[in-house]
C-alpha cells in the first residue's frame, strides 16, 4: 500500500466571481460572473425591489439580489455538473441537488 504525502493529496483551485450592481430608488440589479479554470463563464442575475414604505437602504437591495445571483449561478453550477457527468458516462445521471 502507497501511502500519500499532503502535496499529493491536495490541490488548491480558487474561483473568484465578480459582481456588479445598478440601482434606483426602487429597485436593484445585481450580475454575477464566474470564471472556471477550463475558460468557461458562467453569468446569472437577481433582482431586488424596495417596497414604498420602506427606507431606502441600499446595502440591503444589494444583499438581496446579490444572494438571488449567487443562488442562480449554483443552480446553473449544478446543471452544467449533471451535463457533464452524462456526456462522459454516457447515460442518464441523477439529478444534483
């Protein structure tokens, strides 16, 4: 039995997603955009609205449609996961959830 150093045992890849917002007085637009290793992308967005009687925070609008774009782009994630595993197995996977 061949025992593993920690160098062999490990590889450290890092993702960074970039995030955009456009605002109004009512309403919050976020875009997020990933880049993966193999030079794909994958963008998603969400979307945020104030109700008229609340006070206009803007931190919060971002924090919403932030968190419903990041939320997209992992179910876009996961989609293009089970594709994946089905074009190299050759047959219907389960789906990721």
């Amino acid at each position: 039995m061949t025992q593993m150093t920690a160098t062999q045992a490990r590889t450290t890849v890092g993702w960074h997603v970039e995030m955009e917002f456009q605002e109004d007085d009512h309403r919050t637009r976020a875009a997020a955009l990933l880049r993966l290793p193999d030079g794909s992308e994958v963008r998603a967005h969400g979307y945020a609205s104030r109700h008229p009687s609340d006070s206009n925070q803007p931190r919060v609008g971002e924090e919403v449609a932030g968190a419903r774009a990041l939320n997209e782009l992992a179910m876009q994630l996961l989609t293009k996961a089970h594709d994946e595993i089905d074009a190299a197995s050759g047959r219907t996977s389960h789906a990721l959830r």
